[in-house]
C-alpha cells in the first residue's frame, strides 16, 4: 500500500514542470503578431475609453459609466479577442520547432497540448482581463453615491466573470478548430464562429458565439441596474 506523502511527492514536480510550460508557450504565443497587434489595440481601446468613463459618469441622464465599459469589453471581446484567438489557432507545423524542444524537455504530447490550450486562456485574461477590470474599477472610482458605488462594484465582479467565460470559449474554439482542421485550423475557427451565426437567421434557436457572448454581456449589462 502507497501511503499519501510519496503520491504528493511525486505529484508536486508535476504540476511544477507544467507551470513553466505553460508559461513557456504563452511567450511563444505573446510573441505572434497577431497577438502583438490584439495587446497594442486592447490598450488603445482602453485608453480611448478611459477618456470617455468622465462624461459617461456624468451624463444628463444619470451615471452611465457602465454602458461605457461594456462598450469598451465589446470591442475588447470582437477586436482583441479575435485577432488573439486566430493567432492561437495555428497549425502543427507552425508549432513544431516549439512543440519539439517541449518534447526533448521530457513532455508527453497530452502536455504539450493542454499547455498550450492553458496558455491561450492565460493570454486571453492577461490581454482582456487587466483593461477591462482596470476601466470596471475606474468606473467604480468615479460614483457619487453609495448605491451607485455598489452597482459598480458587482460590475467589476460580472467583468471578471465575464473575461472568465470568454477565455474560456476561446480555449474550446481552438480546441475545436485544431481538432476539426489540423492543418488549417484558423479557416475552421472562422468557419465555427460564422457558420452557425448565419444559420441562426434561418434557425433562430441554433447556439452560436457571438449570440452566447451577446447574452452574457446582456445579463452583465443587467448587473445592479435595480441599485441606480
């Protein structure tokens, strides 16, 4: 019989080893020029709509810094998310010089694979997480009243959550479009957002990505609006 102490032994350099490979993959993902080009935009969205959280605050029709930020999480979401997402789904031979030295480190396949998935979710907070979180709490700053203060703070919480989800989703769409095209995995994830999205005008209770991320903005944009 094993006792526990051994397992956790054997465990712990595990999860220590996987860690760094993930983070060694998020670098090669952080380096693509899609991925470059989705963090200078997620910053002058940011930036833009940092400028504009003031007169939203004060608006002749009472607070509207939160429609504000949800506005700046729909571009970060369609904008930055997209050109994140396009970039993460590439092919194996784009990946093999990286996959290989993974592989020469002593990774299975199975880990190479799920490290990269986890570092496509780890990128996808880092690039949307932090500007929509820092406008969240900048909307949050600028409340003149107690109730108002708590609405923004529960908007702050439903934008963690929603960044949660759609990083997420994002992981199993590149899951998906790996799986289905594995050599031309991008025109697959196209084809996953698109497809579905069209036929929804025929089938109007057919799921598709951007009808999913609209209902979730929706209920964000429906957080603590009783508290106005």
């Amino acid at each position: 019989m094993v006792s526990a102490a051994p397992q956790a032994l054997v465990v712990a350099p595990r999860r220590q080893r996987f860690l760094p490979l993930v983070r060694f993959f998020d670098e090669c993902l952080k380096a693509r020029p899609g991925a470059q080009l989705g963090k200078v935009a997620a910053w002058a969205v940011t930036l833009g709509y940092l400028v504009a959280l003031p007169f939203g605050a004060r608006a002749v029709t009472g607070d509207a810094s939160d429609k504000v930020v949800i506005s700046a999480l729909s571009w970060l979401t369609w904008l930055v998310g997209s050109l994140l997402a396009v970039s993460a789904a590439s092919s194996a031979a784009d990946d093999g010089a990286t996959r290989a030295l993974a592989f020469t480190r002593g990774f299975s396949h199975r880990a190479i694979d799920r490290a990269q998935l986890f570092a496509v979710g780890r990128r996808a907070v880092r690039v949307m997480g932090i500007p929509s979180t820092l406008l969240a709490v900048a909307a949050l700053s600028l409340a003149r009243s107690w109730h108002v203060a708590l609405s923004r703070l529960l908007l702050v919480v439903g934008v963690v959550g929603y960044v949660a989800v759609v990083a997420a989703l994002m992981v199993l769409l590149v899951r998906i479009a790996r799986g289905l095209g594995p050599r031309r995995p991008r025109s697959a994830l196209v084809a996953l957002v698109v497809v579905p999205h069209l036929l929804r005008e025929l089938f109007p209770r057919l799921p598709s990505v951007p009808a999913l991320v609209g209902f979730v903005a929706g209920e964000l944009a429906g957080i603590g609006a009783h508290l106005r």
